[in-house]
C-alpha cells in the first residue's frame, strides 16, 4: 500500500473541515493523525446530519467523511495542564496543525515559537480564514463568507442573476489540499535544513489562487470578470452549454481541430465548407450565426447520444449529470474514489471518500473509520511517558 508518510507523526488540533480534511491526506498517505478534541464535545462535525443515531454517538456524517483512519484524544486545551499535555505530545511529533483564530495559539502557549524550541525539526502548518497577518487577518469566516469576499460569486449565475455561490464548500477543501501541500513541503525543507517550518494556509489565499487566470487578466488588463452563466471562459461558439433533446450538453471544441472533429461528429460537414465559418477568426465574428446553428443541431437527439458520438471523436462533451448519477457511473468505481466503512449503531455501509489519486495503480483507503470520541487518549497518553496515576489525576479534573 502506498504510504510515503510512514512514520510521520501529526498532531492535529483543527476542527469543522479544511485543517481535518488536509490531516485526512495525510493519515491516506500513511502518517499516524492524532486529532485532539475537546473533552465531552469533540470537533462539532460530530454532531448533526441527516442520521440522528449517528448524531448521538458523535458519529455525524460530517464528520465520518473526512476523519477516518485518526486517533481521538480528548484534552482541554484551555487549562494549564491540557496545554502541557499538548507540549509533551508535541515533543514527539513531526507536524503540528492548528486552525484557530491567529493568536490563540499563542496565549495556549502553542505558537510556532513555543513548539519549536521543544521540538527544533516541527512543521507548524496554521489555518485560518486570512492568514497570520494583514489587517484582515484577525476577522473569522467560514467558506460562504469567503466565496462572498474573493469575487467568485459575482462570476456565479446568468447575467442578470444576484451573487450566486457555489454550491458544495469548494473554499474549505481546496484549502485542506492547500495545507496538505504546504505540510508535504514542510517535512522535505525540514529533512533538508533540519530546522522548524512555518506554514500559513488561509482560505483566502486559496479561493484567488483557484481564479489565477481571472486575476492575472484583471490586473494586467483591467478587466472585470462578469457573471458568464454556463458559458466556457474560452468563449468559443462551439463551446459551452447547448440544450439537446432532453438535456444540457456541455462542449468544449475550442481550437480548430476539435471544430472540425465536432462538426463531422455530428454529421455538420457544411458548416467547415461555409466561408462564415470556415476559420478561427470567421467563427468568432460570426459567432451568433454559428451558435444558432449549432443549437438547432444539438437539439436533434438526446445529450447522451451526443455525449458517445463526440467522444468518439475525441471531443470533449458531457452531458449535466446530478451528482447521483455521476457516482452511479462505473468510472467511479473503477478509479477507486469511495471507500466503505461500518460504524456502530447504523446499519450498512458509510461510503467515504478515498485519496484523490492513484499511485502504483492503487487508491489508498484508510486503514480504520473515525475514531469515537477519546477513544485513544491513554493509548497514545501512555505511548508519550504519561504515568497511570498523573492520567487518573488529569481525567478527575477533566482535563482529559
């Protein structure tokens, strides 16, 4: 089984979704995860959801899908005796995760300058909402909220619409990935230096980045992306959303022999032998032309009868699917993107999701589900020098 990270141990303080979802690359990849919740709560995924028993249990849907193959210990943080607790597990660890408000870390005694004078070889990867520092940096917000800031829902929608937001927290997990990748550099600058790296991963950051192109456009040019529906940024006539007999067919035959591949595809060789046509430049400033024309086409036969015959042709095409029918697809299946897992209390299977990519031909899946809550704190307590007596004398006070 694919596991670069064998050995690798990380203590992860994050909760809701982007720090656990980045930690939960990691645990795939084989490190050893430790997820520390508050006692008696637990990150507040835990709770909620369409399954009332697994709600109960701390065992929420929310949470299972990005939690698995951790250990849960339980500490209070807030009290003197968590955060030293904190400290001796930190002593021997390689990565430290945190996504609390910037600057609670450090008044818990666990800032980056802290940690790495107890562990001088520490990736310290911090998560937030704007990142350690500029003005905003000290502002909270969850995904929407920065969908709603980075400019991204005023490109959402039909000219016309309000801000449109997209639709799954597609802010949360690019910056859970973001951080899984800033945490991968982090280990190999610190076997190359052997000294503590510092990273900060903020949403914001984030969200831009996945506009590169939008933003090196406006900058350099001014320009001012608007809401442009279904339509593709490559504005092609022949590419984009076209209504068929019984569905939206998107396309995307951008350059000239994708064109001329399509138009063959869906028996148009007319349209190559048009002189309004028959070039790049003609297309475009005929574009309105060309498009009706394509449209009475497309509206010939259903979407996935033009779905198979363009990619015979090696056109890129695909009908809108909702998300059911697209994990219905055998593709799924055989890319290895969903992982089964058993869960007390609920009866069947828990479908989660596996590594997002494939390494010797494998998916990795996690070697365990999630974890209920404290069900690890003395095992890894123990492992880390923690006498039986101070453990007893630690949960009487509720620090565990």
């Amino acid at each position: 089984m694919f596991q670069p990270l064998k050995g690798i141990r990380v203590i992860d303080l994050s909760q809701v979704l982007a720090g656990p979802y980045a930690t939960y690359q990691l645990a795939l990849m084989g490190a050893e995860v430790i997820k520390i919740e508050k006692p008696g709560e637990g990150d507040w995924t835990r709770i909620g959801g369409p399954l009332p028993e697994l709600a109960e249990r701390r065992m929420a849907l929310g949470f299972l899908g990005h939690n698995a193959g951790k250990k849960s210990v339980t500490i209070d943080l807030k009290s003197p005796e968590g955060a030293a607790l904190a400290r001796e597990l930190v002593a021997g660890a390689d990565v430290f995760v945190e996504n609390f408000k910037p600057g609670v870390a450090e008044r818990l005694g666990l800032g980056f300058e802290a940690l790495r004078e107890i562990n001088p070889k520490l990736v310290y990867c911090s998560i937030s909402a704007f990142g350690q520092d500029g003005p905003l940096s000290n502002r909270p917000a969850y995904d929407h909220v920065i969908q709603g800031m980075c400019g991204i829902m005023l490109t959402t929608g039909k000219p016309g619409d309000g801000p449109v937001k997209v639709g799954a927290p597609y802010v949360d997990y690019a910056t859970g990935m973001n951080a899984a990748t800033a945490i991968l550099a982090g280990l190999r600058e610190v076997e190359r230096t052997g000294t503590a790296v510092q990273v900060d991963v903020a949403m914001l950051d984030t969200a831009l980045m996945l506009m590169s192109s939008l933003m090196t456009t406006h900058l350099t040019t001014g320009w001012k992306p608007a809401q442009n529906g279904n339509e593709a940024w490559s504005a092609s006539p022949s590419s984009g959303a076209f209504d068929t007999a019984d569905g939206i067919l998107m396309l995307a035959a951008n350059h000239d022999t994708q064109f001329r591949h399509m138009c063959r595809a869906i028996g148009r060789d007319d349209i190559l032998r048009d002189p309004r046509w028959d070039c790049v430049a003609e297309r475009h400033k005929n574009w309105k032309s060309l498009r009706e024309t394509l449209e009475q086409t497309f509206r010939s036969k259903s979407a996935a009868e033009w779905e198979d015959l363009l990619a015979e042709a090696a056109v890129p095409a695909g009908r809108i699917r909702g998300l059911d029918e697209m994990l219905a697809e055998p593709q799924i299946a055989a890319r290895g993107l969903i992982s089964e897992i058993r869960i007390e209390g609920h009866d069947g299977a828990i479908h989660i999701p596996t590594l997002s990519f494939k390494a010797n031909g494998e998916n990795s899946t996690p070697d365990q589900p999630p974890r209920p809550l404290g069900a690890d704190t003395e095992a890894v307590l123990h492992t880390a020098g923690i006498s039986q007596e101070r453990l007893d004398a630690l949960r009487k006070a509720n620090v565990i």
